[in-house]
C-alpha cells in the first residue's frame, strides 16, 4: 500500500480512505506503482507507463487475484508479473526490484541457469542439441561456457561451442576424427561470479566403409604394355554409396587415380593395389589386391610372363628351341607377338604348316600362296597351282617342304 498511488488523487494507499481505495482498483490508467527501484527501470518501456510511474492493472470491471496485484497488461515490454501472458517475457523482470520496493533484500549475485541436456548418440563428423539457459542478473550475451569430457580421445574440449544468443542455446559436437564410444560431457555456464553445470551421456558411433574390389582379380597377369582396368564400389551405413570417392594407388607407382573405375597402365613389377575410402567420420577403410606386370627384366628379348607361361622359368636366353619344333625360343615369341595362338594361315588349326610359314617370315622370305591353303592341304602342285585332295598327309608335307626349299618343279 506505500507503494501503490492514485494518481488522480496524487496520494498513496495507505493515505486514502476505504471508498477512495474502492475507487482507485478500477482507476485504469491511474493506479501506479511508485516505488524508487521499479521507477527506476521504467526508461525502456514504451508503453503502460504514466506521469513517470508503472501502471498497475485496474481495469473498469474488477479481476479478482489480477486486479491491482499485477502490473498492467499494457506495459511493454512484456512483464512476468503481468495478469496474463500476452508474449514471452525474458526473466523476472521488474518483479526483482518490486520486491526490493516492499522491503526484500536480493542475493549479490544470481545464479546463471542451464536446462536438462539429453543424451546424445551420433553418427557422423558433427551433431547437434539444444538447451536453455539463463540469469536474472546477467545479460544473456554475457554468458560464459566451458566444457569437459570423460573421454578425451573420443572428444576434448574444443570439439565443443554454443551457438545462439538468446535463451535457447545449441550445442555444436565434434569428436575427434576417426573415433568412436561413450563420453559424460559436462557444460558448466559462468556469470563471471557463479557456475552452475549440466551433464549429459555422449556415444559416437560410426560403422567402417565397405569395399568391393569388381576387377581385376587378384593375382591376375599382365604384360608391360596392357591397359588394367581397375573397377570397385564403396558403400557406407551413414554416408551411403562413396564409390566415385574411392583413391586407387600402387605401391610401385604411387596414385593411380580417384573413382569406382580407373583405367591404368602399369610399370614393371608385382603390384601391391589399394582402394581406400575414407567416410564423413573419418574412418578408412582399405582393400589390397596383388597383380603382376612382367617386362624383360632378363633383357632376352622375350617378355617374362609369356616365358613363364611357357617354360616355367626366366632362365632360357632365347638361343634354345624349348619345345624341339625346330624354330628358336625368341622366334616362338615373335611369332606369338604378332599372331598369339600362332594360327599363321588363319585356318583354325596350328599344325605343320604354319611353323614352315613363320620360318618363311623370320628367313625374310615371301610366304607363297600356296602355303596359305586351308589345313595346308596343297598336293600335287604342279606349276603353283594347288590341286588339293581333301586330305593333309605326307604328300602336303612334301610339297611344302620343296617349296620352302625353293623348288618349284614336281
């Protein structure tokens, strides 16, 4: 009552008489709070404020319990002890230094705030949460966070910040690169005088990268001058398909490339292959695959993988004749270099015939048509002409041994 006036009647409560104060309830615009710490604060407020004072709320028809007992519903910026709530209000407001008017003294400092944090489980590099804070004394941009983990390799301090400036705070998380488990995480808030804290339970999950190595297979042969084919896919339960992502490499010749195919030719050598992909929470995963590339690492002239496949050793020099047919090792292979399957005649068959052919080319010699006949069936040849009889047998051989010889004559 020392507090609350009557304008009209420039006299405080306990001045006026029983029907004067009857009167002054439904005083509207009349009825003030008048109070030195409330009156005080009133520079910010736009409206519901009169002759100086704050308005209490006295509307024409009498509200029990809101009544006189709160500050006016016109007063603006919103208050908490408004009769009713018209928008949010940020704190107690005037209601501290209202209790100050009727005698209660306040703590020298206040307490910051911190609402309940829930646990948070991510998967991924980054997550979120938000949470409430707050001081009755203290601008909320004044605010001062810290934090502590109970499991540093899995995230320290600075894998934390709180961004926002109002009530409502989020919590940026970022645990350390690679990492995965559980920590308590702690966020204390500061005033600079007073911390309070708040604890929440942290797992960080995130499954490793899958890779499907399509082609080559490992193990796989090739000579110095083939192109390899490189094709892989990579899928991840958080990220999904990453195989456009995936790094190729040899660890003879370093990077091949990026991507799920990768065309290569490689050096000499047994390759050790790798696809790796690393996902969004930094955990690689890696596949290796072995293939070989053979040259003339012996310098004799003939590739390493074709004399492995064919005689089982790198320790023939070319001079020899492996297989007894009467043409050299390092002819064999120069015949195979330009016809593979040593099929010369292009007949379907390696026989007879197309040893004396490739003799024919490696003596520098013109083939003669003759020798090109199907199945080396030409006998009798008279004056070149074939007469061929259906059958390749002793007399085809004969033939084509005369006219490898050079004689044209039968």
């Amino acid at each position: 009552m020392l507090n609350l006036e009557d304008h009209s009647l420039a006299q405080t409560w306990d001045q006026l008489t029983d029907s004067q104060r009857l009167a002054s309830i439904t005083d509207t615009t009349d009825l003030h709070w008048v109070g030195s710490n409330v009156t005080t604060k009133i520079g910010s407020y736009t409206a519901g404020v009169s002759q100086g004072h704050v308005q209490q709320y006295a509307p024409i028809s009498p509200a029990a319990s809101s009544s006189v007992s709160h500050f006016d519903s016109e007063l603006t910026p919103n208050e908490l002890m408004e009769p009713f709530i018209t928008s949010s209000s940020k704190g107690p407001g005037l209601a501290v230094q209202l209790m100050q008017d009727i005698g209660w003294q306040l703590f020298s400092n206040f307490s910051p705030i911190i609402g309940k944090l829930s646990d948070v489980t991510m998967a991924g590099s980054t997550a979120q949460t938000q949470f409430v804070t707050g001081d009755n004394d203290t601008a909320l941009t004044s605010l001062i966070f810290s934090f502590a983990s109970s499991n540093n390799a899995l995230i320290n301090s600075s894998g934390f910040f709180v961004s926002g400036t109002e009530a409502l705070r989020t919590l940026n998380i970022t645990p350390n690169t690679g990492e995965t488990g559980t920590a308590t995480i702690t966020v204390n808030v500061s005033d600079g005088i007073a911390m309070v804290a708040e604890s929440f339970l942290l797992t960080v999950t995130n499954s490793k990268p899958i890779i499907v190595i399509g082609s080559p297979a490992g193990g796989t042969n090739y000579t110095l001058t083939d192109q390899i084919t490189f094709q892989a896919t990579a899928t991840d339960v958080e990220d999904g398909l990453l195989s456009e992502n995936i790094q190729w490499t040899s660890s003879i010749d370093g990077i091949l490339g990026t991507g799920s195919i990768v065309n290569k030719v490689l050096s000499v050598g047994t390759h050790t292959i790798a696809a790796s992909i690393i996902d969004s929470g930094g955990i690689t995963s890696s596949v290796n695959i072995t293939v070989n590339v053979f040259g003339d690492l012996d310098n004799d002239g003939m590739n390493d993988l074709w004399e492995l496949t064919n005689f089982g050793t790198l320790d023939r020099n070319g001079s020899g004749d492996f297989d007894g047919d009467g043409i050299n090792d390092l002819d064999e292979y120069l015949i195979s270099i330009s016809k593979p399957d040593g099929d010369l005649n292009i007949d379907g068959i390696v026989n007879l015939l197309d040893i004396l052919i490739a003799q024919q080319i490696l003596n520098g010699q013109m083939v003669p048509t003759s020798l090109q006949l199907a199945h080396g069936d030409i006998a009798p040849l008279i004056d070149g002409v074939p007469a061929p009889d259906g059958q390749f047998n002793i007399a085809d051989m004969l033939v084509i041994m005369r006219r490898v010889a050079g004689i044209t004559t039968f």
